[in-house]
C-alpha cells in the first residue's frame, strides 16, 4: 500500500468529509499511528485505489497474510455494495491477530485480553494492555470456523492467570463470553463491560480516551467465581437467552420443539419410528431455524442416516441413485447442517456420560451445533457407584446432561426406551409417556419437552401419532400438552399434515 490520496470517509457522527487513511485511523478510530506502525499496520492506498488500512496476521514473526480494511463505516460501504475487507495472502482468516502475544514470555504474568476485531485489539494496546489478540470478523453466534482460532490456542490461552473477553457490547457479544468460557473450561474468565453508548473498546477510546479503556479492563468481572455467583439481575454474568427452535411444520410444532440449554426427551414403542420422526423433524429445523445439528447415532449406521436425508431433498431418491455430481453437491449441504458425533471402540474412551460431556463440549464450541440428539440413551455406557440405584443414577445424569445442555447453550435431544408394558392379550399396546420411560420418573421431571411417536391404526388408516406429554414453559413453546396425527410417505421418507 503506497502513497496518499483524499477520498470521501463517514465519520463518527455521520458526517461526510475528505479523509486519507492516516487521517482516519487517527481521527475517526484515536489510534497513535506510531504506536500502530510498531505493530506494522500500514495505511494508504488500496485495491483499485481506494484509501484502506492493512492489518498484518503474524506467526512467529512471519507475515502470513494481510486484512485489508477499506476506510470508512461499514454500514455506509455496505449500503454502496463495496467489500468493507479483503484478504491479501491466505490463513489469516484461520488466525488470531497479535497471535505471537501468546508467546512472548516477559507477559507471562499478564491476563490474556481477547477482543472481537482488529482496531479494538490496536485500542486495548494502546490503553496499556499489550498481551491481547482478536479474532478476524467479529463473533458469529455459531462457532464452528470463528471458534478454530481460540480452539487451538487453548492451550496458550490457560497458561495466563485469566482471560479476559472484551467484546462487543451486544447479544452477540454475549455469546462469545460464554463460546470463551466454554473454550478454556475450568480456567479463570472474566468480561468487560462497556460504557452506555459504546458498542467495543474502540468506540470506547473514541469517546473517552485510554484511561477509560483501562478501568472498564481492570474492572472486568469473573464469569465464573468458584462454586456460583450471587447477584442482583443488573450485575449477572453473561448467558443467552435460551432459543426456541421449532421445524416450520405446523402440525409438528404443536406437539414439539427444542429448547437451547433444556431436553426433549423422545420415546415411543419398538419399532414405532422414534429414529425416523426424529431425524425428519431435526432436518425441518435445521433448515427452518438455519441452524447445525449434532446427531449422536448408536442404533443406526450413518449411511442410513444419509439415505434418509437424500430421500428427503430428492422426493425419494436414495443416495446410490444419485449421481456423482447430485452426491457431491448433496454432501456439501449436509455438512453445512450436519455434524456426525461416532463412537469409535476404544477401552481408553468407553462410551460413558464422560464421553458425552466431551462430545457435546466439542460438537457445540468447535462445529457450532445449536441442537445435539443421542439415541438412544440406553447405548450409553452408564457407570453405577457401588450402592447406586438406577433410578438415583439416572437422576443425576439427566440433571448432569441438563447442566450441560445450559453451560455450552444447546438444545439437547435424548431418544429413551419404555420399560416393558404388559397390556391385556390382545388389546392394541399403549403408547408409553413420560412416567413409563425405563430408569426413574426423572425422565418426565427432568425434561423440558417430552414426546411419544406412536403408529396407530384407525378410520384414518396407519398413521404416526406425535404425544406431547410435558411442555415445561407453556408461555415460551408453541406446543401444548395432547396429541397430533402426522401421515407419512415411505419414498421420501416425509411426515406431513394427515388429509
């Protein structure tokens, strides 16, 4: 980037005025344009001339890549159809800027400040703090790919006495204290809270200068004292609210729907087509809700899970009939929506409520799954202590997987058996409900939806019926307590309204 030229720049306020990007980076942002060349941060023209800032991504001292942002406010280059930023070089969008304060030993002793863009990361330098770093574009929501970089520099990240999360100053920002919380679980976090009317550490030395950035830093507040927290409603930590997801299907959402940080507990008859409706109602949300969903299969092969889901985008045809390329593209979308949570055999990992927690953990902070299924419950390796009950057992752990379910802010689904119901010879068999599940009545107490899938047959002909038989928060869900009838089409494997 070389040279100086004026182009037109929108300021804080709003107002239009000739700018070149030193003048930007100094007026509009209060960045020291020394202190920011130390960190090689370069302003002048960019591509196609326009006035930009490069901002270098190091590793190990060596430049990997420059973020080429283009001066003036997003909202306005947005509106005019431009790339508010580019990418010179590749992998620095894999990477944390400033990564090499990780390394640098003489800030041992100093917390690890994490911001959510380069020029608040340039701002928290300047206000004294040095050992901070940022993700490239701002945090997502979602995980997945925004949540790589801090995931591999975890183990960076617990060697500091604590780390600090200076986000934004929105619901968004919000997620990324609990993402980061998840992250370095176990170890010391604390967040920033911005001044009314400030969004980030930026706008926040924009506004009220250095001195100001620092006391909102040293100010922060622990996310996680030891054993909880006691406070008012003014001063709680960070949390989501908790999402209600639902299929888009009206018929289904009268009888269920997911609730992130709570269960759905699903069961139903051998062979009543517990699996089936369920993995037709996470694809519906998932699609609806635009969100991921983790499925953790340990009844039914993954191909068959994909054949189902190819019958579904096809009208019926499964994945051997499609062709290389309709495969091809078919994979790509699935991954989008998808993650596959396997079971490999190993002694050194047995497949406890351990390994769920881990799983979960993983499926949730690093793939961004918003709804985790397990089906079903009774696959899992369930470890009693000498002297425990099954009933005592399965209480604690379904108020472990609810625990969780809150702390990584997903919607968790559990498939449970029945106990064996002895009907009267002859008679149609029952549909179990909530009390009927095998283990404890926990299954009913500890769940925030429970569902029964149940195939009768009457005047309307065969049918899935879906029972709905507790809906904890009436006042949230769409669903009510009672039952609806769905039809269901073998070739596409669709439930659908009954005619």
């Amino acid at each position: 980037m070389t040279g100086r030229s004026s182009t037109p720049v929108s300021t804080a306020g709003g107002a239009a005025s000739l700018m070149t990007a030193s003048e930007w980076l100094e007026n509009v942002r209060a960045l020291d344009l020394d202190m920011i060349a130390r960190y090689g941060v370069k302003a002048g023209k960019g591509k196609n001339g326009v006035e930009a800032v490069a901002l270098p991504y190091r590793r190990n001292g060596e430049l990997v890549a420059h973020k080429v942002r283009r001066v003036g406010d997003r909202a306005t280059i947005a509106a005019a159809g431009l790339e508010p930023f580019w990418w010179s070089g590749s992998g620095g969008g894999q990477m944390l800027f400033n990564a090499d304060a990780l390394d640098d030993t003489t800030m041992a002793a100093q917390p690890i400040i994490v911001t959510e863009g380069e020029f608040d990361c340039l701002s928290v330098v300047q206000s004294g703090f040095p050992r901070c770093v940022s993700i490239s574009d701002g945090w997502s929501g979602q995980g997945g790919a925004k949540a790589k970089p801090l995931v591999d520099a975890e183990a960076k990240l617990r060697k500091s006495p604590c780390v600090i999360v200076a986000g934004d100053n929105d619901p968004t920002g919000r997620l990324f204290v609990r993402a980061m919380w998840n992250i370095v679980e176990g170890h010391p976090v604390r967040y920033v809270e911005w001044p009314e009317g400030c969004k980030d550490a930026n706008e926040t030395l924009a506004k009220y200068g250095e001195g100001e950035v620092a006391r909102c830093i040293n100010a922060a507040k622990f996310m996680d004292p030891p054993g909880g927290v006691i406070c008012g409603f003014s001063d709680a930590p960070p949390a989501p609210e908790g999402r209600v997801l639902v299929t888009g299907d009206d018929t289904a959402d009268r009888a269920f729907c997911c609730h992130a940080g709570f269960m759905t507990v699903v069961t139903g008859t051998p062979s009543a087509g517990k699996s089936t409706w369920l993995t037709w109602a996470l694809a519906r949300m998932a699609q609806h809700e635009s969100v991921r969903v983790g499925v953790c299969l340990m009844e039914t092969p993954w191909p068959v899970l994909r054949d189902h889901l190819a019958r579904m985008s096809t009208g019926g045809r499964t994945w051997a009939q499609l062709a290389g390329i309709e495969q091809d593209a078919l994979a790509e979308q699935l991954d989008a929506s998808w993650r596959l949570m396997l079971r490999e055999d190993n002694d050194d990992a047995p497949g406890d409520m351990g390994w769920i927690r881990d799983m979960l953990r993983t499926a949730a902070t690093r793939d961004g799954c918003s709804v985790i299924a397990f089906d079903p419950w009774n696959e899992i390796e369930h470890r009693l202590n000498p002297g425990e009950s099954v009933t005592d057992y399965t209480n604690a752990a379904l108020a472990k997987l609810r625990q969780w379910s809150e702390r990584y802010g997903v919607a968790t689904v559990v498939v449970a058996h029945p106990t064996k119901m002895n009907g009267e010879a002859g008679a149609k068999p029952r549909p179990p409900l909530g009390y009927d599940i095998s283990g404890s009545s926990a299954w009913f107490n500890k769940a925030a939806v429970g569902v029964t899938i149940h195939r009768e047959e009457d005047d309307y002909g065969e049918h899935t019926v879906v029972i709905n038989w507790k809906t904890k928060f009436e006042q949230l869900y769409p669903c009510r307590k009672g039952k609806v009838r769905m039809a269901f089409d073998h070739q596409s494997m669709v439930f659908g309204r009954m005619m």
